[in-house]
C-alpha cells in the first residue's frame, strides 16, 4: 500500500493517499489542540454547533440539502480526545459518481467541508442565540448519557483519576456545570481560540487522478480560510504517558450507583507510547493478557470461573496505560483482583503457551487487515502516529507485532504498575 504524501504549507498540513480500491473519497479536517480546563466544556461543543449553520448555509437544513445535492455525500462532524488533547474534525464520504466531473464534484465537497470548520460569525447559523440554547440541552444529554453508560463511564472515571492534574485526565465532553452559563458570545470566543492556535491537518483519501494538484487545491483553500496564527507541532509537547513510577502508590477509589453490575477498572502504567520502540511487545502483551477472547483474563475470570459478566483489557497508546474492565457482583471484587493478579504474573514468567501466542498475533494481524480496508482507520493511524511523533504505518506496525517473541512480551508485563483501581459498585447487588 502507498503511503500518504504530506504537502506542508505553513500552519496546516495536507496529507494525501491514492487508493484505487475504495469507491468514495474521504476528506477529512481535523484540528487538534492542547485541552484545558478553563475551555474543555467549549470546545466539546463546536462541532456540534458548526452543523447548525454557516454563514453561507445558516441552518442544518440548509447544509443537509447541500450534501445530498452532491449525491447523498456523507458529512460528519465530531469531538475525540487522544491524551490530553481534544481532536475536532469535519469530514465528508464523497461518491465516485460514472459520467461526473471528478475535480468539479471533490472541490464541491471540499468548501463544504472547509465552510463548516470556518464560515462562521457571532449572531448567525450555529452561533445564534437560539442554537446555541438548543445545543448547550443537547449537550447537558451528552454528558449524562455517558453517566448513563455505567462501562464508559467508570472508565473515564479511572483514568482521570490515572491522569489527575494533566490535560490527558479531562473529560471529552467537559463539565456539565459548566453548560448553563455558556453564551454564544464565549462559545465563538473559543472558536476563534481554536482557530488561531489549533495545529491542522487536511486529509484526502481515495481514487484520483490527480491527487497531488487535488492536494494543492485543499492547501491554497486552508490558506484562504484560516487566519493568521502560530505553527503547533503536537510531537513537541509534554507527553502524556503515565510513567510507572515505583514510588507512586495505587489509588483506589470506590462509588456506587443504582445499577446491577459493578464496574471494575485496573489502570497500569507502563511508560510506553505509541511511538516508542517497545509499542508493538505492548500490544502483544496485552492480546494474550486481556485483549481477545482467547486470553487469560476471558478464559480465567468469564468463561471457567463465572465471575465477571465481561472482562477485557486494553492500551491507550496516549498514555501508555493498560486497563483493566469488568462486570462483576459486588461481592466477587478482591476474588476478581487476586485472579489479576495473579494472571500478570504468569506472563511476567513468561508463561505463555503456543496457542495463546500464536492466536493473538492472528488476532492482531487480522484487526490491522480491517483498518487497512477503511478510509477513515486509515487517516485516524496517521493523525495519531503524527501526533506522537511516530512514522509507523499500519503495514510496518503488523511487521513489528510478527517480530515479537513471549520473553519481549514478559520484559514489558514485568514493567507495569498499578495506579488506580477504581469500583462503581451497583447498588443493585447489596443484600
């Protein structure tokens, strides 16, 4: 597979990939910046706020109207957190469409997708009064809906508490007695905040037959768009990986809620991120640990012992931590936690049979496989090992997975430190 070409043109990048297989075109606009708490509430909610309406396109009708007009064009618009910095991106799936004019229908696409990032003014489309009253609501949901997700919730809980007092330990979606006293007039404060200081990165994906003057034509049209600003480069920031710190002690912390199930959630450090040599041993470390349905927390904890509903772990690689996730009864916790344990151990031994091996290096190869047939994974890996400050493909990643043996795997398990255990106990299971 081809990698992608980056046109570098001042405070934004431009990062293009031929691909005759896929039959769509993906533009993607992502901005990310470093999070704070004096704005995280804000900046969670442009996205939604720019899919209200543009100045050229002042309502959500109007912008719905104009993707269909180029033929049922998907747009997108969203907000993630990688670390401690929020990622805001706008995007649009653009057919290939028989009998059409390639450049016209792309370049079509591509000034709506740069009109809902930047054609925006105080008082008109998503940043009238109105709209913003509508979505602030809208929001308040968002943020309880989590709340409401007793899994993602106590996970994001768990890792604040991993991350407490950096960026990387803020919600995605920010506070929600942050949202009543937002106005419009804050709300494109931020705006302007975002676009003055957020580091830009242009996507294209897709059939073409003539990426490199499309890739100009995006460049010279962020030029346009984008006021002046100073250039960002993520890789050179403070890291977010939590170091596994010997003289930090575990933080334990347990709430309750109305609910049947507790959630139980084990944080390790590891001091590794995606960019780092030891990444891949990482990945295969934690496959045969907790990551697939073969490995030793599924097979000891869920389906011969019967204590958890579900059990799972995985790496975030901003932060380098391993997680530990599970369903359990109240009252099956410190068993649950000895079985951990004791399951860590064993690959800090080294004691990791053939099967399990070999079928996590298959599950690995065939996740990877996957991400290679979709546009967006695909932009998503290069957004990320960018942010990091990595060159490693997905291809050169699946390399690096086959190149790792169980004792490389038990080096990196022998280095992981708990740092927070943190029990949504559900109410429900009290006698």
């Amino acid at each position: 597979m081809e990698s992608f070409q980056t046109l570098d043109a001042g405070r934004c990048q431009v990062h293009a990939l031929e691909h005759p297989a896929f039959r769509t075109k993906e533009i993607a606009l992502k901005l990310h910046l470093r999070m704070s708490r004096d704005r995280v509430t804000e900046m969670a909610m442009l996205p939604a706020v720019w899919m209200n309406g543009t100045r050229s396109l002042p309502n959500y009708r109007q912008i719905a109207l104009a993707a269909d007009d180029l033929y049922g064009t998907h747009l997108r618009a969203s907000i993630s957190k990688r670390g401690g910095y929020h990622i805001l991106e706008v995007g649009a799936s653009v057919p290939d469409v028989p009998g059409e004019d390639e450049a016209r229908l792309v370049d079509r696409a591509l000034d709506l997708v740069l009109s809902l990032a930047l054609d925006h003014a105080l008082g008109i489309g998503g940043f009238s009064d109105a709209a913003v009253e509508r979505e602030k609501e809208l929001h308040r949901r968002r943020i309880r809906a989590i709340r409401d997700d007793k899994a993602a919730y106590a996970l994001q809980r768990c890792h604040q508490i991993a991350c407490r007092g950096t960026p990387a330990g803020l919600p995605r979606l920010g506070f929600l007695e942050d949202v009543d006293a937002l106005t419009a007039t804050r709300l494109h404060e931020v705006y302007r905040e975002l676009l003055a200081q957020a580091e830009v990165h242009a996507y294209v994906v897709g059939q073409s037959s003539d990426m490199a003057g499309l890739a100009e034509r995006v460049a010279e049209r962020l030029a346009d768009g984008l006021p002046d600003g100073r250039e960002v480069r993520a890789a050179d920031a403070d890291s977010d990986v939590v170091a596994p710190d010997d003289l930090r002690g575990i933080e334990e912390v347990t709430e309750a809620e109305n609910a049947e199930q507790t959630q139980f959630d084990l944080a390790y450090a590891t001091g590794i991120g995606f960019g780092d040599e030891q990444y891949p041993a990482l990945v295969a470390m934690n496959g045969v640990f907790g990551g697939f349905a073969h490995s030793k927390l599924f097979m000891n904890v869920r389906e011969r012992r019967s204590l958890a509903y579900s059990v799972w772990s995985f790496v975030d690689a901003a932060t380098g931590l391993l997680t530990v996730y599970a369903g359990i009864a109240a009252d099956k916790r410190e068993e649950v936690r000895d079985i951990l344990e004791a399951e860590l151990e064993s690959v800090r031994r080294g004691e990791i049979a053939s099967g399990e091996w070999q079928e996590t290096r298959a599950s690995l190869r065939n996740q990877y496989k996957q991400m290679l047939d979709q546009p967006t994974m695909l932009i998503a890996w290069h957004h990320h090992a960018l942010m990091a400050g990595s060159r490693r493909t997905i291809p050169e990643m699946m390399e690096a997975v086959e190149r790792v043996r169980p004792e490389d795997a038990a080096r990196v398990a022998a280095g992981l430190r708990p740092v927070c255990l943190y029990v949504l106990e559900g109410r429900g299971n009290r006698t």
